[in-house]
C-alpha cells in the first residue's frame, strides 16, 4: 500500500466526519429543504461548529454535490457489478431489482432531497448527476433489451423510469411496515411493471 492510500488515524477521523455530515444533511434537507438548513444547522447535527463545516466542504451548495453526487456514483457503480456478476439476462434483471430496492428502502432521505433539491446545485454538478442518472438508466435498458429483444428500446426506457418511479416514491409511505415484507412486495410489483416474473 503507497502512502498516498494508506489510512491513517487522522484521515479516517476526516472521511467519517465528513461521511457524518453528509448522512447528517440528508436528513435536515430531507426533512426542511435546501433552503431551510445552515451551516450551523449541518454542523450542530454532526456534532461539530458550523465553522468547521468548511474544513470539509466550501459551503452548503458542496455539501448538497457531494450528497447527490457519491450516491449517483454508487448506483452507477452498483448497478455495473450487478450486471457483470451473471450472463443470464433475467437473473440480472432481478438482481437489479433487489439492488435497487435496497438502495430505496435504506436512502429515503436521499431520494427525497434529490427530488426536491436537485435545482439547487451549481450547473456543473447538477449536469453531473444527470449523466450518472442516464447510465443508470441505460444500465436497466441494456438488460431489459435482452430479456424483451424484440421490444423497442424507447419503450423499455419508459419501463425503467417508470419502475425507479415506484421504487423511489413508496418508502415514504412504507416506514411503519415490515422492512421485510416491503421489500418483497416491491420487487414483486417492479418485476411486474418489467415484464419480468416473480421467481
């Protein structure tokens, strides 16, 4: 391991707080708007002054990025390890699927501030998550072609943004019943809305 990626003390205390913040911004924009939260609001939440805040980010509009940004990354980069761990078509479907409806049911706060925020970012973030979001998105139309080849790739587009609809808007509606038995019940209603049947 160089040192440029060996993990010190001193860099992890730093990556946690900063994953603090983050997590800590989620659930004040989630639960007030961008608009609603200081920097004394992010910082007091994640147990640190507002001032030091910027040791992290350069304001809130950077915090917001890196929000919007790690977790569109992730999905990219989730959903590519789904794909490649199998060559069948349908498994691959599903296992997007669950990926996916992991990711809603543990990331409500994020959906939430994505939806409601995502104009507040600066132009070259904000264009940022959207090329993230298309690959996503191009993700589940690739293998959606494959499971429906003679289906137009427009239409299974539709299908795709139609199921992320779903997925993305039921937890918020979902909190008070069993994570498990939410869980299933989506991944039966998206495979339905996909074309694609409960194993």
């Amino acid at each position: 391991m160089s040192a440029q990626t060996e993990t010190t003390p001193r860099s992890q205390a730093k990556a946690d707080r900063r994953s603090a913040l983050l997590t800590a911004a989620a659930t004040l924009f989630a639960r007030s708007g961008f608009n609603g939260v200081s920097i004394e609001d992010l910082g007091a939440a994640a147990g640190v002054s507002g001032p030091a805040v910027y040791r992290h980010f350069s304001g809130k509009q950077a915090v917001l990025a890196a929000l919007l940004i790690d977790v569109s990354e992730d999905l990219v980069a989730g959903g590519r390890a789904v794909v490649t761990e199998t060559t069948d078509a349908a498994a691959a479907l599903r296992d997007l699927v669950r990926f996916h409806v992991h990711f809603a049911l543990s990331n409500p706060d994020v959906i939430r501030v994505q939806d409601r925020d995502l104009d507040s970012l600066a132009e070259a973030d904000r264009h940022r998550v959207r090329v993230l979001q298309r690959e996503y998105v191009e993700l589940w139309v690739d293998v959606l072609h494959r499971v429906h080849p003679s289906v137009d790739e427009a239409l299974l587009r539709i299908r795709a943004h139609a199921t992320f609809g779903l997925l993305n808007s039921t937890p918020h509606s979902a909190r008070a019943s069993s994570k498990a038995a939410v869980r299933a019940l989506l991944e039966e209603m998206a495979l339905a809305a996909l074309g694609l049947p409960a194993p």
